[in-house]
C-alpha cells in the first residue's frame, strides 16, 4: 500500500500455472480477493499471459473471456499488460497485477475473527477438476459435481463490501496454506494472539470426504473464497453476510500476546507458521 494523499494505492500481483482449468477466472480472483482484503476497492488489472508453442488463439480467446466477464461483473478495468508465446512454459502462465484503493489498519486484541462461506474451497474445486475420475470410482459422482461447482464461490468481493460496511481492521482471503496459514499471518502481522474454535470453522463435507480420500489437511488447503475477517461487531457481521446470501461463523478471538491457540473440545494446539500447501501432495 502507497500513501499518496488522500487515498492509499493497493497493488497486489498473483501469477497462476497450478491449474490449466478456468485459469482466466482463477487469476481474477485471486488478485482481486487480495485487494478487497486490504479493504481497498479494486480500479484496475494489468494482465500478462505466457503461452507455451503449442498453444492454439481459441485457449487464448478462452482466458481473456473468462476476465473479461469477471471484469465485466464488477466493474473492473484491465488497464494493460502483456502477451506473449514462449518456449520457457510447458503450460499457460497468467499474471495479474490488481490496483486499488484505501486500506485498513490491523487486528486488534479482544476483537471477534469471522470466516465467510467456507474452507477449502479452492483446493477442493482443483481437486475434483484434476482428478475427477478417481474421485468418483471412491465418492458419489455428485459430491465430485458439487466440488467442482465450488469453482464458482471463489470471489469475496462482496464479502469485503459487507464488511467495511460493519466495521473491520483486518482482512485477509485465505489462499495458500489454508485457514491456519491465514490465521497465523493475520496475528503475526498485528503482532497478537488468537484462541479459535476448530469445530467453528466452517467447511462443506464434499472438503472433507474429498481430503480424507487423498489424507490431507483441509486447514491446512489453499481457501479462496473464504476470507478471514477482524471485527469488533461479529455477531452483527455474521448477520448482515448471512442477509446478503454469504454463509459466516465466528471462529474466535483476537487476545493480547504471542499465544495462538486452537481448541477441539478439551484438546488444545499452537499454530506454527504456514507450510507448504496440502494441494501439492494431491496435485
């Protein structure tokens, strides 16, 4: 975030290789959610694409579709960027800058941790994609249809519009390493401790028998389309996303000091710093 005034510029840049499915979708997103959790408003995307020599205008045509909708819906502009074929990929590459403005100010003690929709979105909507025919030799084909759908759950944009409309100090999209991961950067970036839940953090069961199948860690999978929210009013937040069609739960508390703590009934863990994402052990 750059100070320039009367307003704060939020620039944020994701490439996505992971995924040659909906790839034009995915690279919105993924910026975009960074800039709503700075609770900035998304302006502007610069987009580079790298395709590998094999590469057909159609796949192309596709991806610039795919963020020309995305942009379309919430009044983005792709202000330039970048397209070129190179021998250097083995698969499209797409890069997108996002640049928005204000920010928000950090978590503070005593505060109420919200998490819209649910965990493990993402990974499970990959999963289900990349291996949807093992999954269905093992799973009802329609849990495996109802995952894939979770492709179209990935934006918390308008998560991030409820919430700076109650009240927040810190957002952040839960991406790579999951809910632990984003708990642990959120409190080590406001310098506080956290006491969570784990039976409140929301997930759907098609996350869960598809994690068990592969016997990875759905809090510990890549999450976009949850985001993880900082607020003095919870309650009042949970309420007003619940009114806006977007699932929420209260996960727990911000409190004073290093300690971040998780709880399962008597049972009770630290958090340790985020590792590398339970999605490449299955993809």
């Amino acid at each position: 975030a750059m100070d320039v005034g009367e307003h704060a510029i939020v620039l944020s840049s994701d490439p996505i290789s992971g995924s040659a499915d909906h790839i034009g979708r995915l690279a919105f997103h993924i910026t975009a959610n960074d800039i709503a959790s700075s609770g900035a408003e998304l302006v502007g995307m610069m987009v580079t694409i790298i395709l590998p020599e094999n590469s057909t205008e159609e796949e192309l045509k596709e991806i610039m579709q795919e963020l020309s909708e995305c942009t379309a819906r919430y009044g983005v502009e792709i202000m330039g960027g970048h397209t070129e074929v190179s021998a250097v990929v083995n698969q499209p590459l797409v890069s997108v800058t996002g640049v928005g403005k204000v920010a928000t100010s950090g978590l503070k003690p005593g505060q109420d941790l919200v998490v819209t929709k649910w965990i493990g979105l993402e990974g499970s909507a990959i999963v289900a994609s990349e291996k949807e025919q093992e999954l269905k030799e093992k799973l009802p084909s329609e849990l495996v249809e109802t995952a894939k759908s979770f492709a179209d759950l990935l934006s918390v944009v308008d998560d991030a519009k409820v919430a700076m409309k109650v009240g927040v100090s810190a957002m952040h999209d839960v991406t790579e390493g999951g809910i632990f991961g984003a708990l642990w950067e959120m409190a080590e970036a406001s310098g506080v401790g956290l006491d969570i839940d784990l039976k409140k953090i929301p997930i759907r069961q098609e996350t869960i028998e598809i994690c068990e199948v592969y016997d990875i860690n759905p809090y510990l999978l890549i999450s976009s389309g949850a985001m993880l929210i900082g607020t003095d009013h919870g309650s009042r937040l949970v309420e007003e996303l619940t009114r806006a069609g977007i699932h929420a739960s209260v996960i727990g508390y911000a409190v004073e000091g290093r300690d971040r703590i998780v709880r399962n009934g008597d049972e009770k863990r630290f958090f340790e710093p985020p590792k590398t994402d339970e999605l490449y052990k299955v993809c």
